[in-house]
C-alpha cells in the first residue's frame, strides 16, 4: 500500500468507540500508515429506546458505518464484533479480528447493595440491577429472581452515572471497562468507579454474549491492499473463538431482543481441544448447552444439536 494514502477510519463516536479506534489506529501507525477518524452516527446511538429490543433490528449499531464504507467515505470499519449481524453486505469483509480482551460481563455495585455472600451476583436481596440486554436480563432473572430488573441505555460512564439516581447496580462488558479505563483519549467524561465494587461474573456460569471481547475490523472486499495491511493485526486463537460463537448465533438467528450467549475457550488439555458452552432463554426456561471438540465445526453443530432438541 502507497506511504502516501491516508486511511480513513470509521467509528462511532461514543469514547469507547473512538478509544478502540484510536487503538487500531496506533497499531496501523506503526506499520507506517497515516489515519484518520471519521465519526459516523448511527441509527442505534440516535434512538432514545431504553432497551436494545425496542431500537431495531440486528446491526442498528454498524449498518450505517458499513453504508460509509460502500460509498467510499472511510476505507476501514472498528466495531464490536458482538454488535455485527452474523450477515455483512457482500462488498464487505471482515478482515482481522485482534486479540480479544476479557469476554465477562463486569457488575458494578454500590458499596450498600454488595453483599460478601459468595454467590455469582453477589448484591443484597430485592437490588434494582439496570441492563439494556435481553441476555443479561434473563440470566438474572434465573440466577437471582429476587433481583429487580430495570431497563438503562447510553454510554458507559452514563450508565455507571445511574448508580447515583437509585439503582444498586449495572451491568456491562468487562472489556469495556478496561479499555476506557486504560484509554489515551482526554476528552470524555470520567467513569468515577473509585466508590464502586467491581465484580467479575464467570462467563462459564454468566455467559457473554458472541464475541464479546473483540473487534472486528472491516473493509470493502475488492481492496485487496488494505486486507493485506489489515491481516497483520489479525490473532489467529481470538477468530477461531468468536468465529465458533457466531457460527453457533448464525444457527439459533437470534437479534437484539434474544437472550443468547456463547463463550468459547481452549479447554484446559492444551492439545488442541476447544470447549463451548452457550445458553439460550426459551419459552422460560434456560437451556445450556456445554460440548468439546477439535473441530470447530462439529463443536457447533453439537451445541446447536443440544439447543434446539431440548
């Protein structure tokens, strides 16, 4: 690729989005490549819903990052790799998928609410927890049916802001938490967590959503030099994890509105053997599916197996 072409990143303008792009970013710097962010409003970041269900369809957070990309307004795409719908516009491909952070989900308690019981949400009996997640809804619901369930959108320091308005607690991704709290960026607000308890819930017990974690990144499938710059940030362990959790989404064709979670790790042997386990919310009842195998296909094809025949 020509030293002389600036590259033009696309993100959403939230600061956790700029500061993964920003990150990506520093990574193409040092491979020699100029950049630039372009921040895009996306039909999610304009709606006032207060749950992810009621917004729209999967991909309300990048259909209009990936519309940018087809009219040639950015040449590469940072998302979240769990906010991807499993089905992306033919002209685009997802190219690399760095390594991932954390895949947990983080509870955020107040001091009062935090109980030392050592349960997997260890919050006080009748606490109001806020998620926009139906997954995190529902997993909470079944896990602690004590607990009140409220519904709460915006950034994350703005969701963690909902601890001094009366909630006991909140939900969100732990990599999210640690990308923040480690951003370069100036110009935010401040996550004010020095008050708070951070609680990681075990994503075997509390299981995340696809991907969770990672990034994605994005460009038009004929740039066949840009895929070649892209490929470099690629880690091989993190796509053969999230590429067999969206295999398993792409089976169950579940949205915003579903409670599905999968997590994928290398099992414990070392020898090559990968574990799963997905759970998935039907008619009331939470089916859990757990399997291991070395082929990463017939990993998900025996969960789907175990999801939709219970």
């Amino acid at each position: 690729m020509t030293q002389s072409r600036k590259l033009k990143i696309g993100t959403r303008g939230s600061l956790l989005a700029r500061t993964q792009a920003t990150t990506v970013a520093a990574e193409l710097a040092e491979l020699g490549h100029d950049t630039e962010l372009v921040i895009i409003s996306t039909a999610g970041d304009r709606s006032a819903a207060t749950s992810f269900a009621e917004i729209g369809p999967t991909g309300v957070f990048v259909r209009d990052i990936e519309q940018a990309l087809l009219d040639d307004v950015v040449d590469v795409a940072v998302h979240s790799f769990k906010d991807l719908p499993t089905e992306s516009p033919p002209e685009l491909k997802i190219v690399a998928v760095p390594q991932r952070l954390d895949a947990a989900d983080s509870l955020i308690m107040t001091r009062e609410a935090w109980t030392e019981h050592p349960e997997i949400l260890p919050l006080r009996a009748g606490a109001r927890v806020g998620t926009a997640s139906a997954r995190r809804e529902a997993w909470v619901k079944h896990l602690r049916p004590d607990l009140k369930v409220e519904p709460i959108r915006g950034n994350v320091p703005t969701r963690i802001g909902r601890l001094d308005d009366g909630l006991d607690a909140i939900i969100l991704a732990a990599a999210g938490l640690e990308r923040l709290q480690a951003s370069t960026l100036t110009a935010g607000p401040a996550l004010h967590l020095d008050q708070r308890i951070v609680w990681r819930l075990e994503p075997k017990t509390f299981v995340p959503a696809p991907a969770q974690g990672a990034l994605a990144l994005q460009c038009r499938a004929s740039d066949e030099e840009l895929i070649s710059t892209l490929s470099v940030l690629a880690h091989g362990p993190t796509q053969l994890d999230v590429g067999v959790e969206r295999a398993l989404l792409a089976k169950v064709e579940g949205g915003c509105d579903l409670a599905f979670g999968a997590y994928c790790t290398e099992a414990s042997s070392s020898d090559g053997t990968l574990e799963l386990i997905a759970m998935l919310e039907r008619d009331g009842a939470l089916i859990v599916a757990e399997v291991r195998d070395k082929d990463p296909h017939a990993l998900v094809d025996m969960a789907w197996q175990t999801l939709r025949d219970a």
